[in-house]
C-alpha cells in the first residue's frame, strides 16, 4: 500500500521536472531553430549554403576566444611600455613569419581540392589542440605562447582561404556570390559579438578558460566542417589562377629536329594540333580579365593595411591616452563598437546593393575613408576617432564584398576558387604590413590619423582611376551565377 502511494507521488513530480526541464531548454531550442531558419533561407539550406554559414559562425566564436586570452596576456595584463613591447614581441615571433608563409597558403591548397572539407577540419583541429597548448603558458605570457599564437594564425587564415575557394560551389538558385558572402561574413560578425563577452567572463575564472572554450569551439566545428555537402570536395572544371601569365606560356616553342637532317620532325596532323593547343594555350590569369579585379585587389589591400594599423595603433594610443572623459577600457570598447557597427552596416548594404556597379562602390568607399580620415587628422578628436572606425569597418565590407563580385563577373569559372584562395592571401598580407606600421609609431593622435589617410591615399592613387575607367567602359566578360 505504502510503495503504490510512492508510486503515485512520484508522478506528479516526475512530470514537474520534465516541465521544468522543458521550460529551460525552450529559450535554447527555439533560438537554435530561429538560428537554422534564418542560415537556411532562401535555398541555402538545400545547396548546403547554410552549413557554410554556421561553420563559419563557430569559427569566428572561436577566434574571439583566443584574442580575448591574448589580449588579456600580451595587452590588459602589464602597464603600457611592457604591453607594447610584448606586443612588438607578438608582431615580431607571428606577424614576419606570417609574411612569408603567407604567399604559399594559396598555392599549397591549390593542391587540395578533393579535401577542402578535411583542410577546413584540420584548421579546426589544430586551433583546438594550439589552444589547450597555449593555455599552459597564457598566464605567464612566456615565449612558447608566441610560436603556438603564429600556428593559430596561420590555420585561421588557411580557413579563411579555403572558405573564399568554397562559397561558389554553394551558390543556391539566383544567389549572387556577392549575397552569399554578405550572409557568411554577416554571420561570423554575429557569433564574434556574442562570444566576445562569454569570453571574458570566463576570463574572471582564470587566464585559461577562453583557451578551453576555443577548445571545445573548434572541436565542434571541426565536426561540422564533414557535414558540408561532398560537392565542396568536387574540383570538376577547376585550373589554378596565375598573378602573372608568363611570357613562355603565350610562344610556342621551337619545333624538334632530327639527329640525322637538322629538320623539324614531321607530325601528324592530328597530334600538331593538339599539341600546339597545349602549348599555345593562355592560361586564364588575374592579370588577363580586365583591370578590374587588380585595381579592385590595390583598393581592398589599402582598406585591410588601414584595419591593421588601426587595430594596433589604436589600442596603445587610447589605452596611453582615453578619449576625453573616458577611461581606457571605456575608450576602447567605444571605438571597438563602432568598428564592429561599421562592419555590419557595410556587409548589410553589401547584400542590399547586390553588386551593382562594384568599380564604383570600391572607389566609393575608399574615397569616404580618405575623407574621413583626412578630417580625423585635421582635426583630431573623440568623435572623429570613432567615426574613422566606424568608417573603416564600413568600408572594407562593402569594399571586399564589391570585390567578390567582380572576380565573380570577370574571372572564369575553372580558375575562380583559385583567384579566391590567391586575393585573400594578398589581402592578409597587407593587414600584416599595416599592423607592423601600427606598432612603430609613436603615441601620437595627429601623426596615426595622417599615417591612415596616407595609407588610403596610396591605395586611392593606384586604384580609383584605373576602377572609374574600367566601369566607363563597361564588364568585357559577361556575368556568371
């Protein structure tokens, strides 16, 4: 009698606790599946667009992990003048190597095509195991955290590369590459925003546990990089992009003699032709699709040398010197937010534009960017400091999207993931150079803020002539997808 009365107690609360326990899970379930709606909208679900787009998500939460216990390190954690030599020591031990591996992430994952799910895994993987590496030494901020940050930089620009090379083969029906990038960028600047605070609260339990959260991070994502469709893996119609055609590929070369005469060798007709088409064939080039896409590349790497400068320069100069009754930290958070604003904003307005007129829209911004940072240095002052990063993140969205469009309009389709792969290697490359120029100047506003508007004036001299005359005359090459 007495196990039939427990019994039926026990059911009312055993159905309390599932009710409570789907009361706690609902927030969680029906943001997951608000989250899945939105990445498979409009047929992304179907051509694997929005696997993409979630993956790419994990990866920018996991990125921001690592630069919060980075920046707790090498920045937060010393006063100023040590804080900038460790960062000079960051930049030295990460940045020149970068330099010089740089070149040769494009063309060494020209060799994977069958694998790029694997590669973009194996980016996971390693940021995951360099992660638990680094969390040994994040608190003393030894010398061994800096080769493991150079491997964690490293594989996050492999991954960016390999993504670039992805994207078209996920274009769903009447999607426009430019769209689909704005919807994968949109989405990694969400996830960043909401691990950024995650991270630094668990900062407050100790200097490792960001590492640990990278960890678990990339974990995940590496597990969701094999749930990416196999046609990412197909190379079908694909040849590698060349900066520059050599001369030897458009002459044919001599034909072969006898030993016995000194007269060319006869052929067959048959095999002549085909041989003279092997060898008199012009490999499809960067350089041989128009000016576009190479003076839309100078815009683009003066716009991310500008983000690596600012990123730097910026950091020691308010934390030396905070906006005008802010403290450093406030300082920072201000012009840190409204880059991230900016960013958004432009990806959004990326979207919206659908590449229309991209030679115009990249000389566009760049010449609002020259502005703005022109009046920045004229005169210096709070607001024009966060409206310069506001700008520039604006800037180089919109201006990166406009280039997507027009190696998507004007490079053909067989060596288009390579010209990806090629253009965004070159565009990390001068973020590096930029954040180098950063971390060498003094602490001085007027001086950065003209150091910028060089930076876009160059960029400016080299590309907004060549773009505004390329759209005079209009796209030699029909548009593709």
């Amino acid at each position: 009698m007495a196990s039939a009365r427990s019994h039926d107690d026990s059911g009312p609360l055993r159905r309390a606790g599932r009710a409570v326990g789907r009361a706690l899970r609902a927030p969680f379930t029906r943001t997951a599946r608000s989250i899945r709606r939105a990445t498979h909208a409009h047929g992304a679900g179907e051509s694997g667009l929005g696997k993409l787009i979630e993956l790419h998500a994990v990866n920018g939460a996991g990125d921001v992990m690592i630069t919060v216990a980075l920046a707790s390190t090498v920045f937060f954690s010393v006063p100023t003048d040590q804080a900038r030599g460790r960062v000079a020591l960051y930049l030295a031990v990460t940045m020149a190597p970068f330099i010089l591996l740089a070149p040769v992430i494009g063309p060494l994952l020209d060799h994977l095509p069958h694998g790029r799910r694997a590669a973009m895994a194996g980016s996971m993987l390693a940021r995951a195991v360099l992660a638990i590496t680094m969390s040994g030494a994040v608190a003393t901020g030894g010398l061994e955290l800096y080769p493991a940050a150079l491997g964690v930089l490293v594989c996050s620009k492999a991954y960016g590369v390999v993504r670039s090379a992805v994207v078209p083969r996920l274009l769903p029906p009447r999607f426009s590459l430019v769209k689909a990038n704005s919807r994968v960028t949109l989405a990694g600047l969400l996830a960043t925003g909401a691990a950024a605070p995650i991270g630094a609260g668990l900062q407050t339990i100790g200097p490792p546990w960001p590492l640990y959260g990278a960890c678990a991070i990339f974990v995940g994502g590496a597990a969701l990089a094999f749930t990416l469709p196999p046609k990412v893996d197909s190379a079908k119609g694909e040849r590698r992009a060349r900066l520059v055609l050599p001369h030897s590929l458009t002459r044919r070369p001599a034909p072969a003699r006898t030993a016995e005469t000194g007269r060319p060798k006869e052929r067959k007709p048959q095999e002549k032709k085909s041989k003279e088409k092997r060898n008199g064939e012009k490999r499809p080039g960067l350089r041989t699709v128009g000016p576009s896409v190479l003076h839309g590349l100078q815009a683009n790497a003066a716009h991310r040398a500008l983000s690596g400068f600012l990123i730097f320069f910026l950091a020691f100069l308010l934390r030396e010197h905070p906006l005008s009754g802010q403290s450093a930290a406030i300082s920072l958070g201000i012009v840190g937010v409204a880059a991230g604003v900016g960013n958004a904003l432009g990806t959004a307005v990326g979207s919206w534009l659908r590449a229309r007129g991209p030679e115009v829209i990249v000389a566009s911004v760049l010449g609002l960017a020259l502005t703005v940072a022109v009046l920045a240095a004229a005169f210096f002052s709070t607001a024009l400091v966060a409206a310069l990063a506001a700008t520039a993140g604006f800037t180089q969205a919109l201006s990166k999207l406009s280039l997507d469009a027009m190696i998507q309009r004007d490079v053909p389709e067989e060596v288009r993931t390579s010209a990806f792969a090629r253009s965004e290697t070159l565009l990390q490359m001068s973020w590096v150079v930029g954040g180098a120029i950063g971390i060498s100047l003094p602490l001085n506003g007027v001086l950065g803020m003209s150091v910028a508007a060089g930076i876009l004036a160059l960029g400016a001299a080299a590309s907004v002539r060549g773009l505004l005359g390329a759209a005079r005359r209009g796209s030699p090459h029909p548009r593709v997808a």
